[in-house]
C-alpha cells in the first residue's frame, strides 16, 4: 500500500483539533492490542470492528446516463460509465456473535463496496489497484462524534473486558439510585479523562444513537439503506455524504422467529441465490459553495451530526447492480477471498477524500488493523506449510 503525500485536501491543513495527532496514533495502537486479546495465537485476527461478515458479493457499479452535469466529478466524471465492484455485508460489533444478541438487541449493520480499477489519482492505492471504497452503516450518523471520543471508547474496551458500558458511566451521575462509591469512581474518571460538560452532551447523543441501533430491526442485509455518515470531500470546493438504497423490497422480509445466530447471512444467500438481479440507488448529499464547511463546523467535524435532508436531498448519480444468482457466495474461496480484502474511506480518488476528525483517525486504525490480520494470517499459513513439510517430509 502506498500513499500519496501531500494530501490535497483544502481542509486538512487548516486546524487539526488539539491533541488530535496523538488520540489517533494512541487508537491506532489500542486496535492492535485489543486484537491481539481477542484472537491469542495461532487464532485467525478478523478485523477490528465488523468482523462478522453476512457475504461477500459481486456488482456492477454504473454512473447514471442523465447526471446532472454539476455533479460530474471524480468517480462520477462520465455518464454510463460502468464499473466492477466487490460487496461486504456485515455486522459492526467488535466480537462474532449472534445477528440479535441474548437480551433481543439489535445491531450496527454495514455495507462496504469496492469500486474497481477507477483510473484517475488515489489518496492511498489498495495492492497497487486504484479501487475507491464505500463503507457505510444502515443509521445516517455515527454514534461517536469524533476522535477525542472514539479514543475514550477504546480506552474503555481495553481496561473493562471488550465492554463499552464505561463510557456511558458519566451520564449515570443524574441517577439517583447509584451509590456514593459510584459517584466518587465516576467523579474520579470524569477528572482522569479531562471530561468537560460539552463532552457529556455528546456521551448523551451517543447513548441515543446506540439506542436506536438496539432497537432497529433488520431482515435482510441487501433490504435496507445504508449511510456514509462521515462527510467526504466532492471536488475542491463542494463535500458530500453518500447513501445507497435498494431500488425494490428484497425477500426474505421477516426476521425469522426464533430468529437463527447468523440469520442475515441466510437471508443474504437466500436473496443472491435468486434469479432476479438486485439494485441499489446510489446517491449523494452535496453541500458547497460559499456555505460554511470549515474545520470548526458541526456538519464535518461531528460524525453524529445529522445533514437535513429537506435541506440537502440525496439525488442518485448511480446504480448497483448485484446480479443473480451468485452460488459461489457461500464457497470457502469465496470467504477466504472475503477475508482477505482490505476496505478503508482512504483508498480513495483525490477528489473524494475523507474530511472530518473521525475520518482523519480512520485513516490509521484501517491501516493498523487490515495489516496486523493478515500478516498474522500469512505467517500462520508459513507456520502450517513448515508444520506440514516437517510430518510428511
Ligand atoms: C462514519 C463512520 C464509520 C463507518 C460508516 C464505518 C463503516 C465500516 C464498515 C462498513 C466496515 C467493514 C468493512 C469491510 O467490510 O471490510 C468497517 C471496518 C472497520 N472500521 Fe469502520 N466505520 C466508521 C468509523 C470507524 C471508526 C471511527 C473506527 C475506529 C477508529 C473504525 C474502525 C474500523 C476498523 C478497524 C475496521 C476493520 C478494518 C480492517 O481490518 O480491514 N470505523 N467500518
């Protein structure tokens, strides 16, 4: 993987927040130590957050023909134009687990595509390809508004055991039944983590998101909408969110009941395996011009923050097609192929590129995890060759 230095990113350089540099270099080395924990070796490291895949599928990504012509930009430069693709689906708990857990709640799901060989100049290529990849969660916001926070929440998966209950710990302060003890270890950590009443508003908005995840059903991981809820640069001087929607309802449309461990994947396979081809619109929410985006603004620096859609309406510039049926889905060479591929906001064209405080601390914690998983995985394939060569030779 190599990167092109400098960025070209108009926003980039202007003010990175105070300490940024070093709550993602700190979140870069907490993904690693928190794989390390969760798969002890010679365990397969699967990624850091959406580990759980429901499939990996093959598309065709095609520019709209009738793009209205100020949107020509970057990946969408020429009307029709027709790409390859490859499809992730997945769920974006941090541990392989059922689809529902034990206490009924439902998850983050996500929805990663890798546009293929798109030409043009990239931020960061993917194994020398020019690949732009899309990832997306089925909720039009983040639950974690930047990296001062995301880096809180890792702080708390590492020293509590993988559970995220900790960080929320502040907001049990309006909890009448806590005890005094409780109080003073939540006042303690409040001071410890220099946590300022802004900070506790946005634990408050996070707990919200989070809430609403538990509690949206999802029957069919290629039945839903998913959301880029980070904001990306469109050209010099426009940004964007992206969004992509099936065009139809895709069968099966319940959740089955009980409902089985992996029961997405089997709705997935089910929907592949199908005759009738499948599609999603792909849309963008452009905002530019003369408008306000700047560092300090809510809209880029905040991942939980909201673009109104009455305001900025999403308009289709794409189509994905997902043809069927695709049976290999379920083949081993196809997980393992799965497995293997490496999506990041940051494999990228130029004029794309990832903007936003969560979006710059992705940048390292990709990177962190996709490589430390797979170089475990090549040297755990020497260690079975050498295993091998030493029995039978
Ligand atoms: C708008 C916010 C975000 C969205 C929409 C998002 C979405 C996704 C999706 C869909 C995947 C699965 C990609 C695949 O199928 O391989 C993924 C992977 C991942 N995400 Fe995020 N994510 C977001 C923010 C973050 C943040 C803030 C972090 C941590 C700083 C993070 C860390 C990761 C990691 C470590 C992986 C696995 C990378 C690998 O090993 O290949 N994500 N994300």
């Amino acid at each position: 993987m190599s990167t092109n230095q400098p960025s070209r990113c108009p926003f980039e350089h202007i003010k990175n927040p105070d300490l940024e540099a070093e709550q993602i270099s700190e979140t870069a080395e907490l993904t690693v130590k928190l794989l390390d924990k969760r798969y002890p070796p010679p365990a397969q490291i699967l990624r850091g957050v959406h580990p759980k895949s429901h499939g990996c599928v093959k598309g065709i990504f095609t520019v709209s023909p009738d793009i209205p012509p100020e949107l020509q930009i970057g990946l969408f430069a020429e009307p029709g134009k027709q790409f390859d693709a490859f499809l992730r689906f997945s769920n974006a708990a941090a541990l392989v687990g059922p689809d529902i857990d034990n206490t009924g709640k439902h998850g983050s799901r996500g929805m990663a595509i890798k546009v293929l060989d798109v030409g043009g100049e990239v931020l960061i290529d993917d194994n020398g390809a020019n690949n732009q990849d899309f990832l997306m969660i089925n909720q039009p916001v983040f639950a974690f508004a930047n990296s001062k926070d995301y880096l809180r929440l890792d702080r708390v998966l590492d020293q509590q055991d993988d559970k995220a209950d900790g960080f929320f710990a502040p907001l049990q302060l309006q909890n009448p039944a806590i005890t005094e003890e409780q109080r003073r270890n939540i006042l303690a950590y409040i001071e410890a983590e220099d946590i300022s009443a802004e900070d506790i508003q946005r634990i408050a908005d996070s707990f919200k998101i989070v809430g609403e995840i538990q509690s949206t059903p999802v029957a069919n991981p290629l039945g839903v909408q998913y959301f880029s809820a980070a904001p990306f640069l469109f050209g010099q001087d426009r940004v964007m969110k992206f969004s992509a929607k099936p065009c139809a309802e895709v069968p099966p449309t319940e959740i089955p009941n009980p409902p089985a461990a992996n029961y997405l994947r089997d709705a997935l396979i089910e929907a592949v395996n199908r005759s009738d081809d499948l599609h999603f619109d792909f849309m963008l929410q452009v905002r530019g011009e003369g408008e306000d985006f700047g560092i300090d603004n809510e809209a880029i620096e905040n991942a939980s923050s909201e673009w109104d859609e009455a305001l900025y309406p999403f308009v289709k510039v794409a189509k994905i097609t997902i043809p069927a049926p695709q049976p290999e889905v379920d083949s081993d060479e196809n997980i393992a192929h799965c497995e293997n591929l490496a999506f990041t906001p940051w494999h990228s064209l130029v004029e794309h590129q990832p903007i936003g405080s969560i979006n710059r601390l992705r940048k390292s914690v990709y990177q962190a995890s996709s490589e430390h998983r797979l170089q475990r995985k090549d040297s755990f394939v020497q260690f079975l060759k050498k295993t091998f060569k030493s029995l039978f030779c």
